[in-house]
C-alpha cells in the first residue's frame, strides 16, 4: 500500500513523528494552569490557532511518576467557564476523579483546586477535563500521565506519541460548532487536521536493531486510528495501561478514543532507509511518523518478555450478576419508542430538540438513579448491545474490566471497548473502588446527547 502525505485544508504538511516529551516529576507539587494561548498548530504558513492549553502546551505538561508514588497537581482554571481533571484510567480515590456534580464542585474562573492521591498502577495514562468536555477537550485540554514501573522494559528510547485531529476552518481557527447537531447524532466530532504531539511536522532518525516503548495515546474525540508499521517490528505490550499477559505481535492496531496501547518496536528497516507509522483510513495510507534510519546498528534482541502485572482483583465470573446495557438512538437508527429524559417519557422530536439522540436502556441523559448498584468486591457482568449505526467508545471510570469472550475466557483488562454497531460485547469487572462512577461512550458529542449513565459501589 502506497503511504501518502496528509493534507490540511487548502494546503499540505507532513505528519509529525514521535517527539520524547519532558517531565513534571512528583516533588512538592506540579502546576497546571488552564488557560487560553496561541500556539503553531497548524503548518507554519498558517497563523497561530488560539487553543486551551495546560501550561501552555498541547499536549499538556507532561507528569511522571514512579509507581507507588503521590501525584500531586494543583489545578488553577484562567479560563472563562468551571472546568475540572479527570485523570484517565487510573484507579483512584472517588474524591480525585474530576465529574463536575458527582465526584467534586466545578472549579470556576480564578479558582483552584488540589489533585493529590497515590499511585498504584504503572502504566500509560492521561488527564482532560470532564466539564464540558467536548469543547474543552477539542480546544487542546489534554495531557499524558506516565506512572513507570519498578522494573522497566530494557529499551534504547521511551517516547510518547499523542494522536489527535482538530476541526479548523481555512484561517487555522478552531470551529466553533460544539452543539452540531449533526456530530451529536452521527459519528461525533471529526477533525480536519491530524496532528502527533501537537505538532504539524517532526522529523528524527533512529539506529538500526534498537528496540523503543512508544506509547500511543489517542485523545481525539471521535476518532479510531487504523495505525500500520513499516521498517519496525512492533509488539503491543499493554492496553490502557495493563500489561498484557504475553505481547502480541502486530502489523496493524486500532486504538478508539481515550484508548493507549503501548509498543515494544524494534528498528528494522535498512540502514538510509526509512521506518513509519502510518494511518490507515478507506485504504489510503498517510504518513503519520517518519524516521531516517542510520547503520549499521547492533544485532537483533529476542522476543520482549512481559512487563510486570500491577495488581488485579479476580473476577468471579460464576458468581457476577449481569446487568444489560442497551444502546439505541442516532441517526439512521434512530428512538421511533422515544425515551425517557429527566423521568418523562418523549418522542424523538421532543428528545431531539432537547439535543438529545442516544440513550441507554430507554433513557438519555445522567439519570438519577445508577444503572448498577453493587456491593463493594461484588463481580458484574454487563453485556453492551449496539443497537446503533455507529461505533461507541464505553469507559467506565475508577476501575478496569475484562471482555468476556466467546468461548468463556476474559480478554485483557481495558477501560475504554470500543462497540461496533449491530454488535453485542460483554465485559466484567469487580466492584473495588467505592464511590459513584460514570459509565458513558467516551466520544463527547455522543455523551452530552444521550449516552451516559453512572454505577455506585458501596
């Protein structure tokens, strides 16, 4: 398949490649400081794009941390509207998991406030807000958590590489439409420019026979990645920040918003050659990450060995009640039974002129009452139906779960599965974190018109 080059709006850029981020280390304390700035995202013969950064970057500051260490981040909002930190994927205190109403107050304009728990799970993670997300998190709020195991993988680099798109009109200029109601009943919002680690062009060059850990991170709002490799040999070694049990080798991965997947890649493409990630998208492949490859380089290692587990509960998969989750609405499919909204029952042209496409098991929006109710160290099963036309990203905060497979056996432990349509896929997971958690399809646009719902673990 010929890789081709990407282009933005009325112009053409090269991708960029991965770029090894700094470091905020534990200490006494980080900051970040949400807040508007002008940064070069698009290709430098554009004008600057005004965007909402932490710190003043995108990606945000990036944290890092030794397992078993304190985070310790104090929040200070310079925006113009309350925001607040969900920090992605970890299991955490109820308290510190950042949903506006449920888990803590907004944070308003001019306002702070302090993150700070232990952390448990090494692994690949990353922090957005979770008020009004869809826009804030569109407008650049996002950043990566890496918490680094006791005992690392032997690599010659460790990058990370944040996969995003941006919806810009012809100026470089955010578009400002986060009510489309076209985006909410359909796939979400899709951007028109693709950048890796917020930058438009990266170029670098690596050695022949090294072996990297690249931890890919996609926080686009709505969309999948198709992603291949060419002159690297690549293994996945952890999803959403689980190790696997053994890596897998991979030729291709698909990685659904919110999802990370991290590699163990060894360099084999020749020495004045070149080695790539591309991303794959209607069989047209783009260029996505381009390294020169110098020589002569050493010999090739073995096969990488796992990395350490964190600790996981077991799931008692004959004893778990399953509690069916239901997904219906959007377009082409549509709610012709309505649905309820805030306990009163509507048709689809009510529910639509409220914004609100989707709903789960009959209702849209936050109900009042959780969809599960489960006693602390309880196992539950939940088979998802996607009974629309598009694909949806279901994360469940505070805690990871397994797919339950065909044959009886439980996949990796992820949390974000992204549910193809017309497809039914169940997952487990043990109620070990107390506290009232969101369950919702993380693909924004979908979850502020219909699809979310919450579970309580007491």
């Amino acid at each position: 398949m010929q890789i081709r080059r990407r282009g933005f709006l009325a112009g053409m850029a090269t991708l960029p490649m991965l770029q090894s981020a700094g470091v905020a280390q534990a200490g006494e304390g980080v900051a970040l400081s949400a807040a508007e700035t002008l940064l070069q995202i698009a290709p430098p013969d554009y004008p600057r794009t005004q965007v909402w950064a932490y710190n003043g970057a995108v990606p945000g500051t990036p944290l890092r941390y030794r397992q078993g260490g304190t985070l310790n981040v104090r929040l200070v909002n310079r925006l113009e509207q309350g925001t607040t930190v969900h920090w992605h994927g970890l299991r955490l205190p109820n308290a510190m998991d950042g949903v506006p109403g449920m888990t803590q107050p907004l944070v308003a304009p001019g306002a702070a406030f302090e993150y700070r728990f232990r952390l448990g799970d090494a692994g690949t993670y990353w922090y957005h807000p979770h008020a009004n997300s869809l826009e804030q998190v569109s407008r650049g709020l996002a950043g990566v958590l890496v918490v680094d195991e006791a005992d690392p993988p032997d690599v010659d680099g460790d990058a990370t590489l944040v996969l995003d798109d941006w919806r810009m009109t012809q100026e470089a200029v955010i578009d400002p439409s986060f009510d489309n109601r076209h985006d909410m009943s359909h796939a979400g919002r899709l951007g028109n420019y693709i950048t890796v680690n917020g930058l438009p062009e990266l170029t670098g060059s690596l050695q022949r026979g090294t072996r990297h850990r690249l931890r890919l991170v996609n926080t686009a709002t709505a969309r999948v990645f198709r992603l291949r490799f060419d002159g690297l040999r690549a293994w996945v070694v952890a999803l959403d920040g689980m190790p696997l049990v053994a890596p897998q080798e991979s030729v291709e991965i698909v990685i659904a918003p919110a999802q990370r997947v991290d590699l163990l890649v060894d360099v084999t493409a020749e020495a004045g050659g070149e080695a790539l990630i591309a991303s794959v998208e209607r069989e047209a492949a783009y260029a996505m990450a381009i390294y020169d490859v110098a020589g002569p380089g050493g010999a090739f290692r073995d096969g990488p060995r796992p990395l350490p587990p964190n600790d996981m509960p077991a799931i008692d998969l004959t004893a778990a009640r399953r509690v069916p989750l239901v997904m219906e609405g959007g377009a082409m499919r549509g709610l012709p039974g309505g649905a309820s909204w805030e306990g009163t029952r509507m048709d689809m042209r009510q529910l639509a002129e409220l914004g609100q496409f989707w709903a789960f098991n009959g209702v849209a929006g936050m109900p009042t009452e959780p969809m599960i109710q489960a006693a602390l160290g309880e196992s539950i099963r939940v088979p998802i139906s996607n009974r629309t036309a598009f694909h949806h990203a279901m994360h469940l905060h505070g805690t990871h779960f397994r797919e339950v497979l065909a044959e009886g056996g439980l996949g990796p432990w992820r949390d974000t599965l992204l549910i193809d349509p017309g497809t039914t896929r169940e997952v487990a997971f043990v109620a070990e974190n107390p506290g009232d958690w969101m369950f919702h399809c993380h693909m924004p646009a979908h979850q502020m018109s219909g699809m979310m719902n919450w579970i309580r673990v007491t």
